[in-house]
C-alpha cells in the first residue's frame, strides 16, 4: 500500500474515532475512503468496522466518568446490542448488498427527527409511562428492543448508529443527554465488537487497513471524549441533527 494512501487511510480513522465518540456516523468518512481507494465494498465495509473497534470502546473509556451508577442499565440494553449486532453481520454475510439500501437513508432521517423532537417526546413518554406506572432507571418497556433493532442496523452497515442510539435512549430513558452519550459509546462498542468477531472468522478482511483504521480511531475515541462532554444537551444535539443530515444526504447521493 502506497504511504500517501496508508496515511489518509490513518487520518479517517482519527476522524471517525472523535466522530463517533460524540455523535456517531464515523463510518461516513472511512467507508468512502476504502472505496475511493479501490477497495471492494463487503471488504472495505467488514475492514472498517473491525478497524473501528478500539476506537469504540476508548471513546467508551473516555466517558467512565460519566457511566457511573448506570451498570445496570448499560448491561441490560448492551445485551440487546450484542444481539442485534450479530444479527446485523450474519445479514451482510448473506443477504445481497443492496438489500437494506432502501431502507437505510429512511432509518437515518427518522432518528434525526426522533433527535430533533426529544425533548417533547421524552415529556410524553415520560408522562404516559408515570400514568401506567411503569416508569424504570432503564426507560419505557420499548427501549431495549428499539436498540437491538439498531444493533441489526448497526452490525450491517453502522452509518449514523450512534444518531439512532441517541434518539432512542433520549427519548425513552430520562437521563441527562451526556450520561446517554456515554450509553451510547458502550453499546456501539458492542455492536462493532461482536460483528467485528464474527467478520474476522468468515469474512474477507484487509488486516493492514485494519490497523490503519484502529489506530487512528483510538486517537479520534480519546479526542472525541474530550471534546463531546464539553458540549451543552443543546449543542450535542444540534452536532447529532447535523451530522444525521450529512450523513443523509452522502448515502442518497452515492
């Protein structure tokens, strides 16, 4: 591999790392430049999700501060990550790849209106579950479905995961927006891992772009940490709604 093509390889995974960690939709940036590079699309998509692993889960680490006093709740919704993310890699295995095109660009602007709408939605939720009395530190009965559905999504492409993680736990869980960015985080992690897991043993994989890609989004997962919990509710979730957009608007356009 050329060094310029090894270092723009390595400069996307820094920026999908810090992407990631705040919002999520890194792989809108190093999926286009595997392709830009000739690189076969399954492999490009499995490389860069394995690759975007360790990104994952230091950005994860970068936020322990604030997934104190949520263990159980982190255990309990990552347990339908794991599935769904499973779910979502043994269908891009399987299925034809233009199989969830359609539906894609639908799922990404239905979690940036769900973002946009939160904090009205989470009232209503809020009120109707405090009416039936099933109001949980781990949010409505329908969260944790809602993120294994996103796991699927999420073990098979991952553009925009983290704007859909967002819009579920903001509306469904009431908590502090940072404290669910730093949910989010954790089960992004585990959906890249398991799908990541399961891509290593089946799937045609570059290790080398690998190593580029993980490297670069440790470094982004350490940044991204740092500057995503500065950001006031308001402003996290503008960045969400603008990068759902983008993100949107690159999928429809490719």
């Amino acid at each position: 591999m050329p060094l310029l093509e090894a270092a723009a390889i390595l400069l996307a995974g820094v920026a999908a790392g810090t992407i990631n960690t705040v919002v999520g939709s890194g792989t809108l940036i190093t999926f286009p430049t595997l392709l830009a590079f000739g690189v076969p699309p399954v492999t490009a998509n499995v490389s860069n999700n394995i690759g975007l692993v360790p990104g994952s889960v230091s950005g994860a680490i970068g936020y322990r501060r604030e997934l104190a006093g949520q263990r159980s709740r982190v255990l309990r919704l990552l347990s339908g990550s794991l599935i769904g993310g499973a779910t979502g890699a043994v269908l891009l295995l399987v299925l034809p790849e233009d199989a969830f095109s359609a539906i894609v660009p639908v799922l990404i602007l239905l979690g940036v209106v769900l973002v946009i709408f939160q904090p009205r939605l989470s009232a209503w939720v809020a009120g109707r579950s405090e009416a039936r009395g099933d109001t949980g530190r781990d949010g409505a009965w329908w969260v944790w479905p809602a993120v294994l559905l996103t796991g699927v999504y999420g073990g098979y492409f991952g553009a925009a995961q983290g704007v859909l993680l967002m819009a579920v736990l903001g509306i469904g869980v009431a908590e502090h927006l940072q404290r669910l960015n730093a949910v989010k985080n954790v089960l992004a992690a585990g959906v890249n891992g398991v799908a990541g897991l399961l891509f290593a043993f089946v799937a045609d994989v570059d290790w080398l772009i690998v190593a580029l890609i993980g490297a670069g989004s440790v470094v982004g997962g350490v940044l991204g940490a740092s500057v995503g919990r500065r950001l006031p509710p308001l402003v996290l979730r503008a960045i969400i709604v603008i990068v759902g957009l983008v993100a949107l608007c690159a999928l429809l356009l490719t």
